[in-house]
C-alpha cells in the first residue's frame, strides 16, 4: 500500500506538473490570443480605412479621368477651332492678297490706257491748234517728219519755228516713279539732239495734268537745252506766245512797246506755268499729308475705305468741255465768277486763302 501511495504520490506530482504546465500554455495561448485579437481588429480597422481611402481615390480616379477627358475634348475643339481659324486666315490673306493684286494689276491698266490716250491726244490736241488761223503753224509728227530730219530721234510733234523746229513730246511712262522717268529722258534727248541747230533750244514734255503735282522738279537744263514739264494746258498758251514772237521778227521794224509787251506776255506765261505747276505740287503734298491719316484709322474702317475707294472710277472732264474752256479765255472768267459769286458753294476761307497765295505769287 506504501509503495502504492508513493506511486500515486509520485504519479500526481507528476499531473500538478502537467497541469501547471498546461496551464501555464494556456495562459500563453490566452495571451497570444488576446494580442492576436487586438491585432485582428487593428488589422480590421486598417482594413476599413484602406477601403474608404481606396473608394475615396477611386471616386477621384473618375473624377479625374472624366475631367481629363473633358479637357482633352475641350482641347481637341480648341485645336479644330485653331486650325479652322488658322485655314481662314490663310484663305483670307489669299483673298486680300489676290484683291491687292487684281488693285494693283487695274491700277496699272488704268495707269498704262491713261498713258496711252494721253499721247494719242497730244498729238491729236497739238495737230488741231497748229491748224487754227490764231496759231497756223507747220506741224510735223514722227510719221511725217521734214526733209533732212531724220537719225534715232523722232520726236511725237513738231512745230516750224523761225527755222528751226520747237519739240513737244508726250511722255508716256509705265514707270511709278515719273520724276525719275522724266529726268532720264531729258538726258536720253539732250544726247540725241546735242548741237543740231534744226533743233530750237526749248523742248516741252507733255505729262498728264494730275501728273504734275507729283513732279518735284518740272524745269531742266542739260547741254545747253532747256527742258520744261508742261500739262496739255500749258500748250495754247506757248503756241500764242511763239506765234506773236514769230509775227514780230517776221517784221522789219518793231515798236519799242510792242516788244515790251511781247516780253511782259512770255514772262507772265512762264510766271503762270510755273506757279501752276508751284499749286499743284503744295495741293498733292497736303493731299498725300491728309491721306497718310487713314493709317491712324482701324483696320476694318480702313478695308471697308480701300474696298469703296477701289469700287470709284474716275471721270475725266470729256473733250469738247475741255477744250471750250482751253481756247475761250472769256468762257474761262464766266467760270471763274461763277464760281467766286455769292451763291458759290466754296466757303469764303478758302477763296481767301487762294487769292492770299496767287497775291504772293
């Protein structure tokens, strides 16, 4: 029985061992668990967090993806507007530029058919006046020139003067520049006809009367030969002065008086001419000044300007007005004092300002 006891003793001793030493397990498993646990809901926790932040930046994600494509499309639009707008431009500076071209092209029509007529009538001015009894003179064109006259100079009119030939040129120019055209062909004909005493010593260049306002310079002297830039105007005037001087050396006497007047006659023509020609170039210089103004204009106002002004044509005065006022010096004061009469529609200032200017002259 003793040896029964120990045994169990012993057998029990070694169960409070097993049992402490489960329970000493299970204290280690309860503390795992429990830390497991906090873990767990630590995780959990995280857990939820990350799925809100994950549905937070998914919503973003959209949100940005559908801003992005809104922007891409805007952008796109913005692109398609830009090369709409650009193709536009292109096509609108075509136009201008073929409008400006097809100006410029009409520009140099008008200006080469106003070249053209003018010397056409000219010559066929110059023929008729030389045929009037006030004037009579021998006449010789570049078809029919007189006998002896002759080499590389045919000049487009001719009138016998007191033997010697007086050249009237019509000159026509295609060039832009018409003071430089002018001024080489005085060089060009002073060379050809240097020293030919058929030649009298006065040669006139007919240019159109709106031309002469842009000539700077209308009086040239080159290799002892005068040079003078005239307006179809200007030429019944010469044709009375050269008559009357040739009806005076024709004589065998001349009256002190009459040489005296002959004299005040040509100094009032040359006068004349020259302030005409003086008028013409202050009026195109203050016209060309209140022209350069459009500049400071928008540039709409100023297309819608070139677009009437190329639209207006220019309407000449037609012959026969011309030429009545040309040969009726009685017609041309009628004029004169309907225009200065009360019921002229010129405001006062301006008749004051033209008589202030002639006064000078």
């Amino acid at each position: 029985m003793k040896a029964e006891l120990t045994a169990t003793t012993k057998k029990l001793g070694e169960m409070t061992q097993e049992l402490q030493s489960e329970k000493s397990e299970r204290d280690q498993l309860s503390g795992k668990g429990k830390q497991l646990f906090v873990e767990i809901t630590t995780l959990k926790e995280k857990h939820d967090s990350l799925t809100k932040e994950k549905e937070r930046v998914t919503q973003e994600l959209v949100h940005f993806q559908a801003e992005e494509k809104r922007k891409t499309e805007a952008f796109d639009k913005k692109i398609s507007q830009l090369d709409e707008a650009k193709n536009a431009l292109e096509d609108e500076k075509k136009r201008i530029r073929k409008e400006d071209e097809e100006e410029a092209e009409q520009e140099k029509a008008n200006r080469d058919r106003m070249w053209s007529e003018h010397e056409e009538k000219v010559k066929s001015h110059l023929f008729e006046l030389s045929k009037l009894p006030q004037y009579n003179f021998q006449s010789y064109d570049n078809k029919n020139l007189p006998e002896g006259f002759g080499g590389k100079f045919k000049p487009d009119f001719m009138i016998d003067f007191l033997g010697q030939y007086v050249i009237f040129d019509a000159k026509v120019s295609k060039s832009e520049s018409l003071q430089t055209y002018v001024s080489n062909n005085v060089k060009t004909t002073a060379e050809k006809i240097h020293s030919d005493p058929k030649i009298y010593p006065m040669v006139f260049f007919v240019v159109p009367t709106e031309s002469i306002g842009t000539l700077s310079k209308t009086h040239f002297q080159e290799q002892g030969y005068e040079f003078f830039i005239i307006s179809p105007e200007a030429i019944p005037m010469l044709l009375s002065a050269f008559k009357k001087i040739s009806a005076y050396e024709l004589a065998e006497q001349m009256d002190p008086r009459d040489r005296e007047n002959i004299v005040t006659l040509i100094a009032e023509f040359d006068h004349h001419i020259n302030m005409r020609n003086a008028l013409d170039i202050i009026a195109s210089q203050t016209g060309i000044a209140v022209l350069s103004k459009v500049q400071s204009l928008k540039k709409d106002l100023k297309e819608e300007i070139r677009m009437k002004k190329g639209k207006m044509r220019i309407q000449p005065p037609s012959p026969t007005e011309l030429k009545t006022l040309m040969l009726d010096t009685d017609t041309q004061q009628d004029e004169i004092n309907a225009l200065t009469s009360p019921q002229a529609s010129i405001p006062e200032q301006f008749l004051d300002s033209a008589g202030g200017v002639v006064g000078k002259e």
